[in-house]
C-alpha cells in the first residue's frame, strides 16, 4: 500500500483509525505550509474541521 502520509510536495488530509477501539490519527499539510497532527477522536476531528475551514479546501473557495 501506497503512503498516504500528506507531504508538502502532496499537501492534504489524511486520517486513520484501524479498529472501532484503537484512537483515531490524522496529519494535515497545507500547499500554504500550515501542518499538524492529532491523535484521539476529539482532536483528529477537530483537526479535520480545522483544516476543512481553513485550509485544504478553503483556499479554493471564491
């Protein structure tokens, strides 16, 4: 399987969670250079609500 961890050349979401009882994990790259990560249900869907408003898609926005 390919590595779908979000690099600065491949900016974007990327969000795991391997079973319904292990935490899930997120890591975000922006093109704009923001980054970050989040471990725990409650921060990986904080990041993604983050990164959803802010950047990612966002910076398309018109």
């Amino acid at each position: 399987m390919a590595d779908l961890t979000p690099t600065p050349d491949r900016p974007g979401l990327h969000v795991s969670k391997p079973s319904p009882n292990t935490p899930a994990t997120a890591s975000a790259v922006c093109h704009c250079g923001a980054s970050a990560t989040a471990k725990g249900d409650a921060q990986v869907k904080a990041l993604v609500d983050g990164y959803t408003a802010h950047h990612g898609p966002a910076h398309n926005r018109r």
